[in-house]
C-alpha cells in the first residue's frame, strides 16, 4: 500500500517585502494595529487586512499651502493593507470624489491621504504602509 499525497497546501501570501518585515503573518494579514502617523488613531484593529503590493499614486501628504508650491505632485506606493469590508475600519474617513476615485484620511485629525478607494470596485480599500504607523 503506497502512502497517501499530503493535501495540497493553500496558495501562499504575496511575501512580504523588507520594509513590512514584522508586520504580516503567514496567512498574509496583519499582525499588529494599524494608527494614524500623526495622532496615533486606530484605523485597523489586527488582523482585519491582508497585504497587497499594487503601484497607486497617492497626493502627496502636505499641508495645501505647501503643497500648492511643489506644484500638488504625489507618490508612487507598492505595500498595501487591502481592506475588503469599509466596516472594518475602525476610524477612516473619505475625500469626495476625484474621479473615480475617493482617498482615505484619518477620521480623527484628516491626515492624509493615507490610501485609496476606486469607486468601480466596491470591495477594495488600499491603506498604504507608508503612510500608517503599526502598533
């Protein structure tokens, strides 16, 4: 009698890059709290997002005035929390629309923006690592 095939194994997370090092778990969530970088506010409790790398352009985070003078410009960001649930939030607001698109602040301070939200695809919410602090 030959020995059963071990179950094939789940498809593996994206690997996390060096700069989330710490942060994602192996089934690719996050481990720890995300908080606004200026006030410390939860915007995820643990767990409740999944890392994704897509390029997104996101305004650049400047007060107006300064950013008027560099001319608006923004950044180019590739690590992601994907959120799936806007109810998963715990403290995020929104911009109004600019385009198709509506970007994430934080609902205490409106710091931001701190990630993006394509109006087309109802069920994907993009915080970006670089924009939040972990916990």
């Amino acid at each position: 009698m030959e020995p059963a095939a071990p179950p094939p194994s789940p498809p593996a997370p994206p690997a996390a890059a060096p700069g989330s090092a710490g942060l994602v778990c192996a089934q690719g969530r996050n481990l720890r709290a995300v908080l606004c970088q200026r006030c410390g506010s939860r915007v995820l409790l643990p767990g409740t997002a999944t890392f994704a790398r897509r390029e997104l352009l996101l305004p650049a985070m400047r007060k107006k005035a300064a950013a008027a003078a560099a001319g608006g410009g923004g950044d180019v960001l590739r690590e992601h929390w994907l959120v799936r649930d806007m109810f998963s939030f715990e403290n995020v607001g929104f911009t109004r629309d600019v385009g198709n698109v509506k970007f994430l602040v934080c609902a205490d301070c409106e710091a931001g923006p701190i990630g993006w939200h394509c109006l087309d695809d109802k069920d994907s919410f993009y915080v970006a690592l670089e924009r939040v602090a972990h916990e």
